[in-house]
C-alpha cells in the first residue's frame, strides 16, 4: 500500500508493482462560481466511479457536458464542493505539488513551444518532479525517460526537434513525457481530437496495450462513442453536469439514453465480443 | 541523450569567464592616454599591495579612476540586462521581449528627468532617482497586471506597454514644458552612458547583481517547463505564479539597477538570450549564467570600441552593443541548421 | 548506490554555483575603484603653488597660481582665451572649436558635452574651463575626481554686460587681468558707441530663428535676447523657456519686421532669402517679401567676444541709417565678419 509521501520506498513501490493503483470518486461535485461577467454558474456532479491499475476508464460525453472540469477535479487542480477524489486513499488535493505530480499525469493535447527543443530534453522534464530544484538529471532519470519513449515506439524520435514532429509523433513524445512521470494516474483530455482515424485508433490501441502492461490507471476524455466503447474496460456517461450512468460500454450503451445525450438518432448494435458499436441514422 | 550536467555547465562557465577576463584585459590596454601593459600590470600589482605612493598619478587616475570603473560598471550593466532579457522572454513567452518592454526604463527616465528638474547639480541623484522611478514602475505595472490574484503573462504585457506609452508621453510633455537646461544630460542618459560611475560603493551594486542572477538561477528548471506551457508545468508540480513573481520582480530589479547607473543600453537585453540560446540552447539553467556572462562581454567590447574607434570621440555605448551584437546575430543565425 | 550517485551530482552542482558566485566575486574585489582613495595630483615636475577659487557654479577649486596649459572644454571658452592673448598656453579645445580658425589645429579632447577624460589627461593640464551653457554637470565631477582644476563658468548669463563680467573673471583666474581689463573696456565702448548711436532709432521687431525645422526661436531671459536689445531690435516672442519652440501661426500674428537667423547649424543654404521666398508660409510674411532677412554669423549665439561683432552686425543691416553718415571712419579696430549680409534685391 504506497503512502502519500515521497520518499524513495513508496516510489520504488511504484516501480516495482506492489500493490495496485486505486481510483475512488466519491460522490464528487463542483460549480463553477458566478464570476462578474455574469457567467452562468455550471454544476457538475454528483459524480461517482472507480478505477483500478490496468483499467482504462473513459468519461464519456457531448460538448459542454462537464468532461474536461471532471478531469480538471481529478488531476487535483480545483477543489471539488463536495464528495471525495482519492488516488490510494490520500485525497488528490491534499497531495503537494511535486508528490501529486509523482503521482498523477495529465495529458494535454498540444504543446506550444516557445524555443527549439529537443524530443528527449522534452521527455526528460517529466523526471522534474523526482528531485530537488535546481539539480542535474541523473542516469536514473534518463533511464526512465528512454523507457518512456520506447513504450510509446517513438524511440527514434529521440533527437529530433520538437517542431520538427508529424501530429502523431507529437501526441506520442507527449504522452512519453507523461509516463516519464510514472505516475500512479494518467489522464488524458480529449487525445484523439485531431487524429485521423488511423491515428486515433493507434493511439487507443497504445494506451490499451499501456494500461495493461503497466499498473496505472488511464482516464480518457472522449466524446467519441466507438473508440470508447472498443478500447475501454469502463465509461462514465455525462450530460449537461451529470453523471448519468457509469458501467460497462455494453451496460452504459441503451440508445434511448444515447440519442437523449448526443441528440442525434443513433442505434446500438451489439458485437460478438460483447463490446456494443453505435450507427449514426441518416435523415 | 545528453543531459545537461554540472561539468558542462561549469566547462562552458569558464570559457566564457576565459572570455570576458580577455575583453578586460583589452579594454584596460585600450584608449586615448599611452599606457601600455607592464604599466597597467605595475600599477595593479603596486595597489594590490598597497604602494599607492609608487604609482605614478596619471596611471592611477587613468587605470582605477576611469578605465576600471567603465569596465566593472559594463559588466555590471550587461550581466543584468542580459539576464533580466532571458527571465522576461521566459516570463512573458515572448522572444522578443527585452528588459524595457514593462516600462522598467521608462520609468527610471521619468525619475531622471524630475530629478534633472528639481535637482540638476546634486551628484548621484539623477540615479537614485531613477532607480526610485523603476521601483515605481515595477509595483505599478505588477499590480495592474494581476488577474485574480494571478500573474497573468497578458495583462502583464499589456500593463507594460500602456505604462511605456504613458511615462513616454509625461516625460516628453516635461521635456517640452520645463526650462531645457538641465537636459542635456538626460540625452546621455537616454541613450546610455558608462562614463558616470554610480555614487554607491560597487559592492553593493554587485550584491544586487548576484542575488538577482541568483534568483532568476534558481527558478530555471522550473522556466523551462514553464515555456512549454504554464498548464502543463503545474501538472508537473511547478508552483507557476511563484516563480513568476519572483522572475519578474528579480528581472525588473535587475533592470532597474542597470538602467539607473548608465541609462538605457539597448539590444543587450534582447540580443544576447538570443545569441546564447544559439550557440548552447535553450535550456534555462545554462541560459541564465551563459547570459550574465555574455552580456558582460558584449557591453565591455562595444564600451571599448565606444570609445576608441573615433577617439577622442565617443560614441554611445547603446549603438555599439548593437553594431557589435548584430553581426554575431546574423552570422550564427545563417549557420544554424535547424 | 542510486542514493550515492545522486548525492554527488547534487554536490557537483552546489559547487558549479558556488564557483560561479564566487567568480564574480572575485571579479568585483578585483576591479573594485576605491572612491575613498585620494586622488593623484598634477604631474608637472615642479611644485606650483595652490589657490582656491570658487567658479560660477560655487564649486571651490583648488588650481594653479601660475596656469601654462589650459585645455578648454566650449567653443566660446576657445574664443575667449585667444582674445586675451593666451593662445599659446592653450593646450588643448574641442572638436566644435572652429573659432579663430587656429584653435582648429589644437589637440582636440572631443566633443563638448562627452569630451574624453583619458584625451584630457595626457594634456597634463593645469586648468580645464568649462561652462554651463554646453558641458555637462558629470563632466566637471569626473575630472574633479581625477583631481583636474576644473573652473566652470556661467554660460546662462541673462545680459551681455554679464558675459562681459565672465570674461573679466575668466581673465583674473588665468593672471590675464590687464589684456582682460582692455579687452572688456573695448567691447564696453563699442558696446556704448552703438548705444549712442541707435538712441533715437525706433526699435526693430525681429524674430531671431535658431532652428527651422522644428522652428525654434530665444527666451526673453537670454543673452541673445539681451544682445538684440543692444542691437536697436527686440524678440517678438515673449517667453520664459531658453528655446522655445513656436507655430508658424504665432510668426504670422506677430508680425516681425525682420528674421535673423544664427548661422551655419547646416541650414545656411536655407537662410538665404530666395530660399525662405519659395516656402509656403514664409514667402507671405512682410519681412520675407520686402527682403528683411539677416543671417549672422555663428558667434551669436555664443557668450564670447565676438557676440559683439555679431552685434555690431546685426544692427547695421536692420539700422542702416544710422551707420551710413559715418562709413567713411570704418578702421581696423571693429572687426566685422568678411560674409556679406544678405540684402535683397528690391
């Protein structure tokens, strides 16, 4: 049972596999305050779920359904109002900055860089949280990085510069950078939203192949029916705020609640290997 | 994979150090009064062991009382601009950024000016005037650029540019309104000048530079992170509105500080980042050093050339950091092979 | 050994920084000037005996009795010395020192506001002159430091007479008093001379012109000002800056008799009256279109002893009557200026 410290023990504990990673959302809400501008306040929650290591969990949901603010309260960054979010029994927010960033990482979509940089200098600032200010990145560190970057298979990238970098190889020299972290916890807002099919069925395929091998749990933002219901072990339906239905693809998937969230006349189809596809009607 | 190590940093740190002893050496040698090496030698070696008696007055004067001065004072002005460059350009993501684009110098020139006004014969008070109009400036500009409780990177701009165009707009009404006499100076100021030394002991201001170089050192892990982007740097644990805090308020000290003792030196700030991102990369903790070292050199360099290419003379210190500056610019940016 | 390994990075790198802050240290006690240290006195090989003055600017001075090498840090200072006869003990001027024409060949220190310290040094002098009407106040300061006699002159004077009283001090310090006392009587009675003679001319109103673009013209509170009173006309501009720009509009409403304008600030070739004919504004004031434009030379603007020629000029191109019963006693003694006023061509 890895502690909420930092020290050496729990992060060798981490490496070496004991224990498993264990996600619990507890009736979990937030609201977006009524700022001057006269915003309309937005609620979220109650939300309720669980992951485990190995899992890849998805948060399903149209536009503006609350996704990325659930994440937001996942990565530990806003406080939720009620209700717990707890990354192996330490509640998110209570983590100092460095151990939460041991701990849990965030995936963002794009990167803008300001100055030309390297694809391994870039992977290596994911060891920033493993060390004292000001130091040297130690071989350890660099072991680590190398590591990361094989297991998203852009190892050769390793020299490049970053603004050099295909769409694809970018996403991937990104998520390195995020399991340099080796964290406990990897969250991923929205991944595939500029992938072509291809790329986002690989990279699905990828974080399948990630969560299996490691003992993170991986959390993807999606609004995208087929790779969730494909690709994931659990979804967690939102619509407008709320947690509507949490299960399995095959459990969450009922068409009248789908067409009522996506607004738009859909069937589901059940596959042979239990995992439901989605068809969109015509006119 | 080639981290970057502390032996590297050191190796590169000594070269550079090599370097900037190599322009003192040259800028001690060179200028209008004949006094050649074993001279300058005699005359440090005998003050060194306190034979002031031994050296002849018009070496003394010559060496410690106009050449050294001009020197320490043109590290000193270089070292900080140059660093106070690199921390706004990580500061505000903006690769043009220079020290004077929050309105650091242009409040220093309104403080100048006043004191130019009030006080014109008073020495040493156009720099503790000036250096009293930057500190205005910094907490002016600071508080208009937060965004609840934030530092916000584009307000702070914007804060920056309005507080520029307003103190320009003051300074000029003065400029125009107040009988001219005294401001005969103030072109000098403006344009830059090392010939003034300041009327605090050196060491004070050398403190100032140390521990302002050293605060932005100890935040450039957490700029580079931050240069990928403020997001993604909080998500790796870098607490980033601190470390804005703490660069802004060191760079514009250090600003501040170069600017009241030698007016506004142009290009230093902006060029030598540049040049030093160039030749050893962008990565903050080699940055900030490499920089305060760079642009020491240059501003010795262009401060010798300054005074002795048309001798007897002299040229504004600010338009020779450019002229020597540029080419180096443009030569490495053709060279590179990106 | 992952723990050993890191521990000795993290002291590697202490000690990169400690290395670098205490390079600069080192650099800062080695170049370390010592302002607490007394400064070196002259160089000459004898001892000269010491006074001390104090200059216009209440500055005390400690200089020389006996001055045998002056350097000169303004034009008007350059002039100054050579009209009391001390062209040979001036060592050295500044590149703007174009007057006598001599002074041009002297060894130069710069230029008036930035002139170079180490330049003025090797000229071992005994006495730098400066003024306030062009050097800067850090320039005096600097060669004080160095323990350089500096003696600084008010450049600011209000009235001719005052220049006059400058130039009689200035002759006292540098042990000139009897060539002073003759060259301040001389200018004094050419100065009373004209006096007598435009006494009963009425005034002139003439806008005096420093600058054209922006157009910039002389305060009341000047010497200039004061000069063109003794040349029988007055500014129009009433103002209490030094140089106050002013709108074409208001040239129009003041309507000058004449336009003056002050010499080769590179626009001489603007100053000649076909010229000012062909700009739009100008060509419609009265002064141009009846030729009522007179171009001085540059010592105007200067406090020195040729303001008097400047002068003595002035008045006879806008008094001619005045002059013209006595051309025939035209002798050597006034020197006025070997350029032709510009006269118009009616």
């Amino acid at each position: 049972m890895s502690t909420a410290g930092g020290s050496a023990a729990s992060r060798l504990a981490v490496t070496s596999g004991t224990g498993t990673v264990r996600l619990k959302v507890e009736q979990a809400s937030y609201a977006h305050l009524a700022t001057d501008r006269s915003a309309p306040t937005f609620t979220l929650g109650p939300i309720s779920f669980e992951a485990e290591g190995h899992e890849l969990v998805a948060i399903l949901g149209p536009n503006a359904s609350g996704k990325s603010t659930l994440l937001t309260l996942l990565a530990g960054l806003n406080k939720p109002l009620s209700g717990r979010i707890e990354v192996d029994g330490t509640e998110v927010t209570q983590f100092d900055l460095r151990v939460r960033a041991q701990r849990i990482a965030l995936v963002q979509q794009e990167s803008e860089l300001l100055f030309p940089l390297r694809v391994w200098e870039y992977v290596l600032q994911g060891r920033y949280p493993y060390g004292r200010r000001l130091r040297f990145e130690s071989d350890e560190d660099c072991l680590f990085a190398g590591n990361a970057l094989a297991q998203v298979g852009a190892d050769l990238l390793r020299d490049r510069w970053m603004d050099q970098l295909s769409g694809g190889e970018k996403q991937r020299v990104i998520l390195a950078r995020a399991l340099a972290q080796q964290p406990a916890l990897l969250l991923l807002d929205e991944p595939t939203q500029h992938l072509d099919i291809g790329g986002k069925v690989e990279l699905l395929r990828r974080l399948r192949r990630l969560a299996d091998g490691n003992r993170y749990a991986a959390i993807v933002v999606t609004h995208d029916l087929d790779l969730a219901a494909e690709f994931c072990d659990r979804v967690v339906l939102l619509h407008r705020g709320k947690c509507l239905r949490v299960g399995t693809a095959a459990e969450v998937y009922e068409r009248a609640l789908l067409e009522e969230v996506f607004e738009a006349p859909l069937e589901v189809e059940m596959r042979p290997n239990g995992r439901p596809r989605v068809i969109l009607q015509g006119s | 994979m080639r981290p970057l190590t502390a032996r590297r940093l050191a190796l590169i740190c000594a070269a550079l150090g090599a370097m900037l002893f190599i322009a003192v050496v040259i800028s001690l040698r060179m200028g209008a009064y004949p006094i050649s090496i074993p001279e300058i030698v005699m005359t440090l070696v005998n003050r060194f062991f306190g034979r002031r008696n031994e050296i002849p007055p018009d070496f003394w004067n010559v060496v410690y009382e106009i050449r050294l001065p001009r020197i320490a004072l043109g590290i000193l002005v270089g070292a900080s601009l140059s660093t106070a460059g690199a921390g706004f350009q990580a500061l505000l993501r903006n690769p043009l950024a220079d020290p004077y684009v929050l309105g650091v110098s242009s409040g220093a020139a309104l403080g100048a000016i006043i004191s130019l006004a009030i006080a014109p014969q008073t020495a040493g008070m156009i720099q503790f005037a000036a250096f009293a109009g930057a500190g205005g400036t910094i907490a002016a500009v600071y508080f208009l650029g937060r965004r609840g409780g934030h530092v916000d990177t584009a307000t702070l701009l914007l804060a920056g540019i309005v507080a520029v165009s307003f103190l320009s707009a003051v300074i000029m009404f003065l400029m125009t309104t107040l009988p001219g006499r005294e401001f005969r100076g103030m072109a000098f100021w403006l344009m830059g000048d090392l010939a003034s030394p300041p009327p605090i002991s050196s060491h004070w201001l050398y403190l100032l530079l140390v521990i302002g170089v050293g605060s932005i050192y100890t935040t450039s892990s957490d700029l580079n992170l931050i240069l990928t982007g403020e997001q993604e740097a909080r998500h790796l644990g870098v607490n980033v509105n601190r470390v804005k805090i703490v660069v802004y308020v060191a760079a514009s000290l250090l600003t501040g500080l170069a600017v009241s003792v030698s007016g506004a030196i142009g290009y230093v700030g902006l060029l030598v980042p540049h040049l030093m991102r160039m030749m050893f990369g962008s990565d903050y903790r080699l940055l900030i050093p490499t920089s305060a070292l760079g642009g020491a050199i240059l501003v010795v360099l262009a401060d010798l050339l300054a005074r002795t290419v048309v001798a007897p003379t002299e040229l504004p210190v600010g338009a020779m950091t450019a002229l020597v500056g540029a080419p180096v610019f443009i030569y490495l940016m053709r060279r590179r092979v990106r | 050994m992952l723990e050993t390994q890191k521990l000795k990075r993290a002291n590697s790198n202490n000690a990169a920084m400690i290395a670098f802050a205490g390079a600069l240290l080192l650099l800062a006690t080695a170049v370390r000037a010592s302002a607490d240290v007394e400064p070196g006195g002259q160089s000459n090989a004898r001892t000269p005996r010491y006074r001390i003055v104090t200059d216009d600017v209440g500055r005390e001075v400690k200089m020389p009795i006996e001055v045998n090498r002056i350097v000169t840090l303004a034009p008007n200072l350059t002039e100054i010395v050579y009209a009391l006869g001390l062209a040979d003990k001036l060592a050295g001027d500044t590149n703007e020192c174009d007057s006598p024409p001599a002074a041009k060949s002297k060894p130069h220190v710069g230029e008036p506001q930035n002139p170079n310290l180490e330049a003025i040094i090797a000229l071992h002098p005994d006495l730098v002159l400066a003024t306030t009407a062009i050097n800067r106040v850090e320039t005096a300061d600097a060669l004080g430091r160095l323990g350089i006699a500096v003696y600084t002159s008010d450049g600011e004077a209000e009235t001719v007479l005052g220049i006059l009283d400058s130039i009689a001090r200035m002759a006292d310090l540098m042990l000139a008093q009897a060539k002073g006392a003759d060259l301040v009587a001389q200018m004094r009675r050419r100065l009373d001379e004209l006096h007598k003679r435009l006494e009963d001319r009425p005034m002139v109103h003439v806008l005096f012109v420093v600058w054209l673009d922006p157009l910039t013209t002389i305060g009341q509170k000047t010497f200039i000002a004061d000069a063109l009173r003794w040349a029988g006309t007055e500014s129009v501009v009433l103002s209490k800056q030094t140089w106050p720009q002013i709108s074409m509009e208001e040239v129009i409403r003041l309507e000058p008799d004449y336009i003056v304008f002050a010499g080769t600030h590179g626009e001489s070739k603007a100053t000649e009256l076909t010229d000012l004919r062909s700009r739009p504004v100008w060509r419609d004031l009265d002064a141009v279109q009846v030729g009522h434009v007179v171009n001085l030379n540059q010592e105007v603007i200067r406090p020195s002893p040729g303001l008097v020629d400047a002068i003595e000029q002035l008045a006879r191109q806008v008094h001619p009557e005045a002059f013209a019963r006595r051309s025939e006693n035209r002798g050597p003694s006034s020197e006025i200026p070997a350029e032709e006023p510009i006269r118009c061509a009616r």
